[in-house]
C-alpha cells in the first residue's frame, strides 16, 4: 500500500495529541483509514511526547516503521525522531526556537522552517497558537485541502469564543501557505477516498460497544490506560441514560456494578491491572452469586506502577487466575477498534447468557490509539431486551436451580413473590446458606459437589458461545504468527511486507483467550508448518496457557516488554529467520 | 435463561402484596446474641411501614450480624466483607422504587468497609444501614475490633488495644449523612423506630446499635449498656443541631446516649443524579439503536 506518515512531537502541555489528532482527523475525513499512536509520559508537563497518524490507500492496522513528516516542537523531537524519516521526507520545525540543519538529517530529508511563532504574534500573546501555523504546514506537505483543515479546526473548537477558531484558521492558513511557498508536497500526499470515515479510540469503541449492548450503569475509578472508558460515558450518560459512578477505588466500583446487575440493569466497569487486582475478590463474588458483569482490563507495562503510560499484555495470568476458588468465566481479547465495539457487546450477551463475569482484554495500545471505522462496522442495530422476564418454573422459585445448562432463572428484585438471597456463601438451590450448621454434613457435602458442579458447567455453554480462533492469510503459508490482542495489528502489516517479498505467512489470532477448545486449536496448529507466538509479555503468558490447554508448546517466541508497541518490521525480521534459518 | 418476555415490574408501596415476615431459616446466632433485637426491629419497622417484601432489599457483608438477610422474607445480597455499601448503592442506582437496607457489623463496616462507609454518606445515598455494634469480631472467634475500647484484651490483642476506638456518630457525622442515630438491641422498640425513621428518611441514614457479643466481648455487655444508656430525646436534645450532636457522641462513660443523635434534609445522590429523572434505570429502555447521531462525533 502507499503510504504516509505523519509525526509531531514535544513537550506534554505543548498541544501534541490535539496537533496529531487534527492531522488524523482530517485524513478520516477524506475517506482513509487511519492509524494514531499517542505516546506519552507520565507527566502533565515537560517530557517528551509524540503522536503519529499513518495514512493511505489501504487500512494500516499499525503505527508502521517510517515517516515522512516530522512537526517538531522542540529539538529532542528532531534528535529523537529524524533517523525513521524516508527520503523525500520534511521536518517542520520553527527556526525562532531552534536551528535544524539537513546535515542531521537522513539522506534526502529537507528541513522546512516556519515561522510559526511569529503568525501567532499577529493573533495573540499565546505562544500555544504556533501549532496552528504548524498544523498549516504540515497539512499542506501531507496533502489535506486547506478547507478541509478548516473545517476540522472549526468543528474540535465547537461553539467556543469567536476569537479562538478565528486565530485558529488565520494562522494555520499563514502555515499552509507559507509552506506552498518555500516546499513542495510529500511525493505520498493523500487523496480524497471515499465517505469519511469514524476515528475513534479503542476505549471509545468499548464505550460505544458498551451502550449499544444496553448497558445502563458504569462504575470506574480512574486508571490509564482505562480511563478513557468512563470519560466517554460520562459525556454521553445523560444523553445516553446510562448512571456514570466514579467510585471511591476499585473494589467499590466492582461490587457497585455487581449490585446494579443484581437489581437488574447490564453493568460494566474498566480498570488497568492494579485497579483489577483489587477487584479481585469480586470477581468471584460476581461468579458465586452468578450475577453477570462486564469488566474491561486495559492492560499496562507492570508490575506494580510499571510504566503507567506504556503498554504490556502482562495481566492474562492475572484474569486468568482472579478470585479464591474456581468459578466460570470468559476473556475476550479485541484487535482493534471495530473489533473491542464487537467484543464489549459479545461480553455483554455472554456475561448475561451465562450469569457470569466476562473480561475484555484490551490494553493501553488498543485504548488509546486511534483507529479508524466504517459507518456500518459499528451499526447501531441492537435492541436489548428487558432483563425483567417470568422465570420459567411455576410454583417454587430456585434461584440456584440445577439445570443441565448450569443457567437458573434469574429473578430479580422488585419481582413479587420471587424473593431470594444471593450469597457469597456457597448455598443451596434457593440460595440458603450451606456454610454455617450445614458443612461437613454428607449431604450437604453432595450439595456443594452438585452446586459447585453446576457452576462449573457453565464453562462449556460459554466455551461453544465463543468466538473461535481465527486463521488469516494463506492456509499453506509456511510461517504462521500465534497472537491474540492488539499485537494482532503489527502482524497483520508485517504479513503485508512479508507478502510485498514474496514470503507467505498466516496469522492464527484467538478473540477468546478463555475458556479455548483444546481440539479446535490442536487441529488449527496441527494444519501449521511452523509457528512464531507473538506476546507483550515476558514469560509467554498465552504460550503457556496453550500448552496448559492443549499439550502443544510452541517453542520459537517473540516477546517484548519494553513498554513499546511491537513495529511490524520488528515481526518481519523475526518472520525472516524463522522462514530462512528455521528459527532461534 | 428465561424464555418468557412478559415483563414484571416491581411495584408501588401498598399492603395488597405480602409484607416482610421471618422467611424459612432459622437465625444461627449464639443464644442471647444482640442481633436477635435488631433483626426484630427491621422486621418491625419495615412492616410498619406497609413495604411489600417484594420491593425491600437488605444487603449485607460477612461476619455474624450480615447473615441477617436470610433470616427475613424480602430480597437479599450477602456479598463480601466489607462490602456492603457499594453493592447497596449499585441497587439503589438501579432501581431506585426498592427500598434498600444495608446490615452488618462494626468490623464489616468501620474496619474493612471505612472507606465506602465515609463515601456512602458523602454521597447522602437514599439507604438505611444498620450497624450491629459489638466491639469485637465474633465469626473470626473474639479478634479486637475498630471500635474495642482501648485496654480491652482479645485473642489478637492479648495485653490489650493500644488504638483509640473509631467512633461511628462523629464519623458519620463528620462525613455527611443526614440521619444519625444509636439504638441498643436491648431496647427493640426503640431501635425499631429509629430503622423505620430511617427508611423514611430521604438520604443516607446510619443505626449504629449496641448489639452486644455475648460469646466474646466480656465488657460491653447487655448489663453495661442497660446501666449506662439514656435516650436524647429525653434529655432535650435537639436532633437539627449538628454541633450539640457531635458533643453528645463523643459522651462515653456512666452515660452513653442512644436515640436520634442528627437529621437534616439534603438531596440525595438520586435526587441530583440527572438520569435518575427518567425513573428506575432498571425500568428505563436500553441500547442507543438508530442513535446515529452518536457517531457523528466520531467523524
């Protein structure tokens, strides 16, 4: 595909992501697909962060390896970025601030100076409207009509003071111009595509995917990467009517979500890792007293703190793992955008199907970058049923009937004459206690065996309800990638470039990580030639589920915990030795 | 799952349906135990008050005092320890036509639960807690507690608690609930018109009762309150006076008050929670099918 990639970068507090997400914004708008990668400290101001939008004909499923247009705020950006320039390639650089000279630059790369500044001056003292000129500039060297730049602009300020927008096209017009002036376009400038399309995070899509599932009530206590979740729902929730809680930690939010679906409305809450950990012990309160709830665990660079803006698949063992006992549950693990809205209402139906708690695996790779959708992959077509039904059983309601699915009918409260007790205790069909003067009485013993049995069995219903892996790319290919989550991304342009060599490669990714069909994937891997597992994690956390599950170890591993989303030409050149030189 | 989609909804207050009564198990507490009055006394004040059984939920953590839901005929949620204020509001944001009565003891609620508790009644949400005070933790088998008096020797505190004791009606007051009251199981009447004021009440209402261990507190026993309680309303106490109510809980000694120590109006979380208009969320459609206009942010 032709490509274009566009890169700003500075100091948090200089505007960044709003800079990078115009820039994307207006390739969206064109009618292309979009990919944007926000990277960032954890530092309200100073640093160094930057944000990329690629852009082209095809769809990029990653911040890909190059890029062409570097807007640069200060020279760290320069010294840090300027290597991944392609010939042909710009940076956009105010010579007010600092001096950029083409001798450190790559071969082929043209310095632009812009007086960014100075167009600001002419509007206002302040020194933050200099991205506008910037943004001008980098918009002409991109290809973006100016007029569509405007649009954008006006459209991001809203309704706010006049004077805003107006300095905001003035300067960014002066940029443009200025720009077509002394530079001429990247030789990969964009083109008009088609119908504009959606551009939209990760966490949003969750979000939306959320609502569109029915979800009536979100407690959350804020965590990057999480924590765009709860912000998007609480702008809408008066819009959408759902009850947005912040709550006072983790555990609150949790057994806040349980106590809602309790009392019958579908509940979501999202954390990171260290607000899951806590969340833990309700997990299986959620499990016990078979009350269904979704909680999204965006993934971040652990232990501990870890790197609180940087992103890891490190918490599968913990979602895997969570709560004392055994109890069933389900973790989905989206790809991408289009993908988490699918996955989160999935959750949804499969948390109420099964009266369980279900995981959505995301991490901050797939929260907080931007990916681009079509209208109709996030249709808004679902009506969620009533949760207030009859129980099916006619005289004498168990709320722990045993049934062959696992699955009783759930009354809920405000039912009359349907009254029960959900405990956390292991109890009986009608929900009485077993623990206090009931333990160690043989019958009671079976009583336990039956209900935890009974429970248990709902693992099957939810492993033939979930999405089976899937195999992408050439059933024959002699390499074939294992991955599940966000890194399905980077593989799936490597296995572009891989294809752009001559080499063939597949992709088996899995949008269930939990529970897995053991046969299914033994036949799936059967059909493979050699296999390269793909994981954000240090100790292969999928891997050695699989070899739990299946008995089938998959030796060669590319892994990463750097923090760093894996670079598709990371994957080719591990695809590369596993095809010429069979492997590490 | 259920198959039928005919759609009950909770219903109205009124006698018509059946009230709350003792359901099918029988209490499992220690004879004697405090909790035996405080269980009659909800029963009593939710009856009085003609709420069907139907539409009262009582949510609870772990420890002796939070088996109490099983032991009456209405709904319950026995979740975790410490627990029980979280899971109580997600009820009440839910479906706020239920009447909702959090229980549990001194350790469940100032100990593990301090934190929800204090947010619980900042929040002024419209549930009634009661608290069954025993100074101790009984189901773990006689461990000092957040409220034990200081000295008092317990299986973890064998030469005695060295940590001044929470106290549970400044906290509450000092935090924002907006009806405070201290009963004692040992008077049950009284106690039962303190819940029902309770559950009356629009906004969080706290009942910290003296709900004595009889097992393992040896000091405050049902002796040592019947010598030392008197009732605020007899001594003139004016309930809307936050400052006199803060001095009358920190009284502990020959003369312990129990009675309605503040009450004051303040809108609740449901009153302020804009969604909450629209009527119970439980009842309220869901999804946003055909909102298109939703992802005309996105564009």
């Amino acid at each position: 595909m032709s490509e274009l990639s566009v890169r700003s970068g500075g100091q948090a507090g200089d505007g960044i992501a709003s800079v990078g997400e115009t820039i994307a914004r207006c390739f969206s708008r064109m009618g292309l697909h979009v990919f944007g990668l926000n990277a960032y400290q954890s530092v309200i101001r100073g640093g160094h962060v930057w944000y990329h939008a690629r852009t082209g004909d095809g769809r990029p499923h990653s911040q890909g390896d190059g890029l062409d247009i570097l807007y640069a705020l200060d020279k760290q950006t320069v010294d840090v970025h300027s290597a991944g320039l392609r010939r042909g390639g710009t940076v956009v650089f105010d010579p007010e601030k600092f001096a950029v000279s083409e001798s450190e630059l790559p071969a082929g790369v043209t310095a632009l100076p812009v007086p960014t500044l100075e167009f600001a001056r002419k509007y206002t003292s302040q020194s933050i409207l200099q991205n506008a000129g910037g943004i001008g500039a980098t918009a002409f060297l991109a290809g973006i009509p100016l007029d569509l730049l405007h649009q954008v602009l006006q459209d991001s300020f809203g309704r706010k003071a006049g004077d805003v927008v107006t300095w905001n096209l003035g300067a960014s017009a002066e940029g443009y111009h200025f720009a077509e002036t002394h530079a001429s376009a990247n030789a990969s400038a964009v083109r008009k595509g088609g119908a504009p399309k959606l551009l939209m995070t990760g966490n949003q899509a969750i979000a939306l995917g959320a609502a569109a599932a029915g979800c009536k009530f979100l407690a959350q206590y804020p965590m990057t990467p999480a924590s765009g979740v709860l912000h998007w729902l609480a702008a809408h929730a008066q819009s959408l009517g759902i009850v947005v809680k912040q709550a006072e930690d983790e555990i609150a939010a949790i057994n806040m979500a349980i106590g809602a679906s309790f009392a019958g409305v579908r509940s979501m809450t999202a954390t990171s890792g260290g607000g899951f950990a806590l969340m833990v012990e309700a997990l299986g309160l959620a499990g016990m007293t078979e009350t269904p709830v979704v909680v999204v665990e965006s993934q971040r660079c652990g232990p501990s703190t870890g790197l609180p803006t940087k992103t890891e698949q490190g918490d599968l063992n913990m979602m895997l793992g969570a709560g004392q006992g055994e109890f069933p549950r389900a973790i989905l693990a989206p790809t991408d955008a289009k993908d988490a809205y699918l996955a989160t209402i999935r959750a949804f139906e499969l948390a109420e199907a099964w009266q369980t708690p279900v995981l959505l695996a995301s991490d901050l790779h797939l929260s907080e970058s931007h990916f681009t959708v079509d209208r109709e992959e996030v249709a808004l077509n679902l009506e969620p049923s009533s949760l207030f039904t009859v129980p099916p059983n006619g005289h004498e309601y168990k709320r722990y009937q045993y049934t062959d699915s696992g699955v009783s009918p759930r009354a809920l409260p405000g039912q009359p004459g349907l009254q029960f007790v959900a405990g956390s205790d292991e109890h009986d069909e009608k929900g009485h206690l077993v623990s206090d003067t009931r333990s160690g009485i043989p019958r009671w013993v079976a009583e336990r065996v039956q209900m935890m049995d009974k429970r248990m069995s709902k693992l099957r219903g939810l492993r033939a309800d979930s999405a089976p892996p899937v195999l992408e790319g050439p059933a024959e290919a002699p390499l074939t990638f294992v991955a599940w989550g966000s890194t399905v991304g980077p593989i799936r342009d490597a296995m572009a470039q891989l294809a752009s060599q001559g080499k063939s490669t597949n992709l088996l990714y899995f949008p269930t990580v939990f529970p897995l069909d053991p046969d299914g994937i033994v036949t799936a891997l059967g059909r493979t030639h050699r296999t390269l597992l793909i994981e954000a994690n240090y100790s292969g956390q999928f891997g050695r589920l699989l070899r739990a599950e299946t008995g089938v170890h998959l030796t060669d591993r590319f892994l990463k915990y750097d923090g760093e989303p894996f670079y598709p030409h990371e994957i080719v050149a591990r695809g590369l030795e596993e095809l010429d030189h069979g492997g590490k | 799952m259920a198959e039928s989609s005919a759609r009950v909804v909770p219903t109205p207050t009124g006698s018509a349906l059946p009230l709350i009564g003792k359901s099918d198990t029988k209490p499992t507490w220690c004879p004697g135990c405090g909790d035996f009055g405080v269980v009659a006394a909800v029963e009593m004040a939710v009856k009085r008050l003609q709420i069907p059984s139907h539409n009262v939920v009582i949510v609870s953590g772990i420890g002796c005092s939070s088996n109490l839901p099983h032991f009456l005929s209405s709904y319950g949620f026995h979740g975790l320890h410490g627990r029980s204020l979280p899971v109580a509001e997600g009820i009440r944001w839910a479906n706020h036509g239920l009447t909702v009565i959090g229980t549990g003891g001194d350790g469940d609620g100032f100990g593990i639960g301090a934190g929800h508790f204090i947010h619980a009644m900042r929040r002024n949400v419209n549930l009634t807690y009661v608290t069954m005070d025993n100074q101790i933790y009984g189901l773990t088998t006689g461990q000092a507690s957040p409220t034990s008096v200081m000295g008092q020797k317990t299986k973890s505190t064998p030469t005695g608690v060295i940590e001044h004791p929470i106290e549970p009606i400044s906290l509450a007051l000092a935090s924002g609930a907006t009806y405070i009251a201290r009963g004692f199981s040992g008077d049950v009447k009284q106690l039962a018109d303190l819940v029902a004021g309770g559950i009356q009440h629009n906004g969080f209402s706290f009942i910290d009762v003296f709900s004595p261990c009889v097992t393992y507190n040896k000091i405050n026993t049902f002796d040592f309150f019947r010598q030392r309680v008197y009732k605020l309303e007899s001594a003139g106490h004016d309930p809307s006076d936050i400052v006199a109510a803060f001095a009358r809980s920190l009284e502990w000694g020959d003369k312990i008050p129990i009675g309605l120590f503040y009450k004051t109006d303040r809108p609740t979380y449901e009153d302020l929670e804009e969604v909450l208009a629209a009527g119970p969320l439980a009842l309220q459609p869901s999804g946003i099918k055909g909102r298109n206009d939703v992802l005309d942010e996105f564009v």
